[in-house]
C-alpha cells in the first residue's frame, strides 16, 4: 500500500508580513498586491497567474494580467510568495514558505506540497554543491514529476473534466 504525501501546514493567509516586506522593500501596500497575496496564501493549489487573473478579477474587474504577473513577481523578489514549477507556458505560485517539496503531474499540471524530512536533509550536501560552483545557496527544494494517481487512473489523456485546461508535460 502506498504511503499518501505528508502535507506541510499551509502559511496564514494574515496580510502583515506581507505589508511588513513591502514596507521594509519601499514598495507600496495597493489593494491589487493584498488581493493577489490573499488569493494565493489562501489555496494549496498551486495557481497559475491566469488562474488567480481569473478569480481575482471577480472582485476588482478593471484588473488586469500583466498586473498579476508584475505583482508575482514582485512578491517573490520580496520573499513572500514564489515559483514553483513550470509545466508548459503556465508557471504555479506558492505562498507556502514553509519548508517543503513538490509533486507534479506531468500529465495534468497538479502540483502537491509534501513535507519530507530525507529530503530536508539534502540542505547541507545541496549547498556544498552550491558552494563548490561559486553558488550561495539560499535553500532548497525538490520537484518530482509524474503521474497523479487520477491520471495514472484514466485510459485516456483529456477524458476527466477536472483535468481540462491544464498544462500537458511535452512528450519526449
């Protein structure tokens, strides 16, 4: 019997580290960065700017994309979101800064926080390998690709609704 995925707790969705690092980085607190921040600290899905562009805008209709992707990007040069893998055009977000790793479909896109203590253990042999590049690390994560067990299940890729729109892995 396979072991399911331990889970690493989900951050608070609470605002004020957010206002705290914007504050600390002189960048201004706009109702579009707390909305996007709250969004994402919000779900463990692992949103695409898209995705979030889409719910976002239901509440503040003149929004628009380019400004999630600068907000995005923003909040992670300021360490409090950040990306998480990049399966075809559409990259995922996390604003789970916990340590933790990632399991990604390359079937569908799904992206599944695990807490692994082995794979916590590989910080300090990650950063001697950092270092013996000339590399500072500043942490580390491990992505690991395959099959969801709802893909694994299908016989056809395309045929489950809850997996329409998603990002297909390219096929080697």
């Amino acid at each position: 019997m396979a072991r399911s995925p331990v889970r690493p707790p989900r951050p608070s969705s609470s605002i004020a580290p957010l206002v705290e690092r914007c504050r600390a980085a002189g960048i201004a607190v706009t109702p579009q960065r707390l909305a996007i921040f709250r969004r994402l600290a919000a779900t463990d899905r692992h949103p695409s700017a898209e995705e979030l562009y889409a719910d976002v805008r239901r509440e503040m209709p003149t929004l628009s994309l380019a400004t999630v992707y600068k907000t995005l990007d923003t909040l992670a040069g300021i360490g409090v979101v950040r990306p998480v893998s990049r399966l075809g055009a559409r990259g995922r977000w996390d604003a789970n800064l916990a340590p933790h790793h990632h399991l990604v479909c390359t079937v569908c896109g799904t992206v599944t926080d695990v807490a692994e203590p082995r794979l916590e253990a590989a910080a300090r042999p990650a950063a001697a390998v950092a270092a013996r590049h000339g590399f500072e690390a500043a942490g580390h994560s491990v992505e690991i690709f395959g099959r969801c067990a709802t893909c694994r299940g299908r016989r056809r890729i395309g045929s489950s609704p809850e997996h329409e729109g998603r990002a297909t892995w390219p096929k080697r």
